[in-house]
C-alpha cells in the first residue's frame, strides 16, 4: 500500500490518536498540570507501541519524565533517534482563542488547539510515518524515539538524562521535527541554529542618587558610563569589537549563499511589516544571512535613574542593562561570554564600578547538507512536496540540538513542517492538514532513502 493510500484509509484514527494526546493539557510551566505530564507520557507509551515499537517505557528524571521507546531491525541496520517533546505552553489569554485550546477544533483545512503543531502535531507525522513503514514491512532502519515533558522550559532535565542514557540512546542521526518551512509551497530544512549568550550588566557610581544641578559634571553618571561602553560594542560597519570574537566563525559557504538567495524574500515587504524605514547590520551581508549565519549583539533592555511621572534631575547611583549576543556554529557561548565580560572592564570608563553577570548560553549548530541523512530528508521533502526544499538557517537558538551532538556525538537534521501562520504559543495555535500529512510521507520517503 502507498504512503498516500494508508493515510487515507487510516485519517480518521490518526486525527483522533493525534487529538487524544491535545486533550491533555501538559503545560510544563504550571505546577498545577503536574499529573497531567505523567498522563501524556503514559499516552505516548501506549500509542508508540501500537505503532509498531518493540518496547517503549517511561523513564524518571530529575523534572518530568521521558519517553522511550524503540524497533530494532538488526545490528547492522542504521540507527535514527527521533526527538520530540510533549510539553506545550499555557494557553493564556484564554479569551482569545476562537475555540477551547485543549478541545481540537477544525475548520478551513486546520486543526486548531494548543500544541496543534508545537510539538504533538509534528510528533505525530514522525509516528505516523514510522507507523506506515513498519506495519508494511517497509523499515530498514532501527528506530528510538526519546520524547521530553520539558522542552518549553528550557530542558533543564534533558543533559544529565542523555549523559546517563549514551549507551540506550546510541544512534547514527538524531530527527527531530520541531522547526518550520519557509512556506507551504516553499519546503525548506533548518540547517543551522544561532547560539546565544546573555548578560546583565550593572554600573555602580555614587553612592546615592544625587542632584544633577550640583553634581553633574562633576561626577561621572552611570548611565551614560554604560551608553558609552554599549556604544563601543559595535562598529560603525556592523561588526562586533569585541577581542577576539570572530576567531572561530566559520564563513558562509557559497553553496548556501546561493541556496539563501532563492528564498522568496522582499526588502520592503519585510521593512513595512515591522515598521522600518530601513535595516542595518554586518557590511557585506544580506538580510536573510544576517539573521542566521552570523552573529549579532542586542540591548534586550536598560534602565536606571527617574522614569517616571514629570521630570526629577537626578544623577543617577546606578544604571542596568540586559544584554545578548546571538552566535553562530564553532563559537563557544563560555568563551565569549568570558572575552565579553573582560572587554567590559577594558573599557570601563573611570568614576564607575562595574558588574557583569552571565544569565545563560547556549551552543549554535549547523548540519551539513552534504551527508547521507540530510541527503535522504532532501528527497523526502522532495517527494512530498513536488519539489527540492532550500537549505534555510534560522536565527533563533535551541540549545538540546548542541547537546546532542556534544553528548551522544551525532549529527541532528531538523525536518520541521511547522509554519509561520501556525501561531505556535500564541492563541489559535493550529497546524495546516495537508501540510501535515505531506509530512508524513516526507519522513516516510526519508527512511526509505536513508537505509539505502
């Protein structure tokens, strides 16, 4: 039976295994939907055994549970690990969803729910398709699967568990669906993720609030003490000053420049949509290539001194800033973020105390697109899809993908099917039915071309 033709006679039941999972609200923020992560894991248990897996367990960890399950083939066979998780975000503001979140609705060719596609949705292509290939004789591959209840929360439980678990976990490419496409007509596969590192900065002066009139002037003012070294931080062509910091970025290969050009994108399109007259960034780089293959750094916020009410000339005891820097594959978030402390101090001007307080970090990750596996999800998407998908960086972070390569020492390719309209987090969360289904067949076609 064809990918295509199973679906059709099983559509029914895929929707209401699919919904069954929705129905339980796994918000892994909330202290009060606690049981209900046990619930939903006990439920993925269930439907990955009856998908075909041979064995399939929940296991403890230090926050919420895991997910396990596998179908061994032989030990010659290649390994895929499937990665998903089966936790969502709260669904507040309630009043602004069309219907209950936790109670799927479709309507013009959309499931909508929380976690529609974020990430049971797209969960379920992978087990679907994995389901389609083993209950007709089709799969060549041993599969795992490792499903986490934290993900949305920054998973705080998912290194110590992959470190305890190598040897369970041991595989030759990891999947995970959980990113986007470009567009429903444009397919495309994330092939490399942003790193992230995060400071707050807080500039000590005098050591009180103190009157402008008879002070300023004489005394250095924090916050412009830290406007100045902000300033310093970034040069006039876009580049980041801080010592060292491009020593490890690796360039863009023109391969995927080329790739990043087709893109369907419009500059003033793109400009209008968040109210620009105009965008800036690294000389000698397009905007698509400055908002995924390079680095960037970011005032996320800053304050200090009188903001409220009317006026008070004040000078200012204090001054804070949050602040980030989006990195690229090769560059270590520890590292940077030791060099950007220590340029802070180099800079620092006289009169001032200063204090730099890293917040968090993570690895960046960039995926070949010349190995066998990203090969094979190539094909699959172009089956599916009716055409070649383009190789799309994101600028966006998610750290696990770094973990894993780290960790378990393989490379991760991420055929998301997500898209932009899909509102995932926000209200009316949904995902598109056809494209979900073509994704099955995409990761279906993926496993055939694989075990090749």
């Amino acid at each position: 039976m064809t990918i295509q033709n199973y679906i059709n006679a099983h559509r029914e039941r895929f929707i209401e295994e699919w919904t069954s999972l929705i129905r339980i609200p796994s918000v892994s923020c909330q202290a009060e939907h606690k049981a209900d992560m046990l619930q939903c894991a006990e439920r993925w248990k269930e439907l990955l055994l009856a998908a075909g897996c041979q064995r399939a367990e929940v296991l403890p960890s230090a926050g919420n549970p895991f997910v396990y399950a596998e179908y061994k083939v032989s030990e010659q066979a290649k390994t895929v690990l499937v990665y998903a998780h089966y936790d969502v975000m709260p669904v507040e503001p309630v009043e602004l969803w069309q219907s209950d979140p936790w109670e799927p609705s479709i309507r013009d060719g959309r499931l909508y729910a929380r976690g529609a596609d974020d990430d049971k949705g797209q969960a379920m292509i992978q087990a679907k398709a994995f389901e389609y290939m083993v209950k007709e004789g089709l799969m060549r591959c041993n599969v795992k699967f490792i499903f986490e209840g934290e993900e949305e929360i920054g998973s705080p439980s998912l290194e110590a568990f992959l470190e305890n678990h190598k040897e369970l976990l041991k595989s030759d490419i990891i999947l995970v669906s959980d990113t986007s496409m470009i567009g429903k007509d444009t397919p495309s596969i994330t092939t490399g993720l942003r790193g992230l590192a995060y400071w707050q900065i807080e500039v000590d002066g005098p050591n009180r609030d103190l009157h402008s009139g008879h002070f300023g002037g004489a005394v250095k003012n924090p916050v412009n003490a830290l406007c100045e070294m902000i300033s310093k931080i970034v040069d006039d062509h876009g580049r980041i000053t801080i010592p060292g910091f491009y020593d490890d970025v690796l360039p863009i290969p023109q391969a995927e420049r080329e790739m990043i050009a087709q893109i369907p994108f419009s500059q003033e399109k793109y400009n209008t949509s968040i109210g620009v007259d105009d965008v800036s960034g690294e000389e000698g780089y397009s905007t698509l290539e400055r908002n995924s293959c390079r680095p960037s750094f970011d005032v996320c916020g800053i304050w200090g001194g009188y903001t409220g009410e009317g006026s008070k000339t004040v000078l200012p005891s204090k001054a804070f800033a949050k602040v980030s820097c989006r990195l690229v594959a090769n560059q270590d978030h520890e590292k940077i973020s030791q060099a950007f402390i220590n340029y802070l101090h180099a800079i620092k001007p006289n009169g001032v105390r200063i204090n730099v307080t890293p917040m968090h970090g993570g690895q960046g990750y960039v995926c070949p697109i010349d190995i066998p596996a990203y090969k094979a999800a190539e094909k699959g998407f172009e089956i599916a899809f009716g055409k070649r998908p383009l190789a799309a960086r994101r600028g966006g972070s998610i750290p696990i993908i770094a973990a894993f390569e780290q960790i378990l020492g393989c490379k991760t390719i991420l055929m998301g099917f997500g898209l932009e309209q899909n509102g995932i987090h926000s209200p009316n969360e949904s995902m598109d039915l056809e494209v979900w289904e073509k994704g099955i067949i995409a990761v279906s076609e993926f496993y055939k071309e694989y075990a090749k």
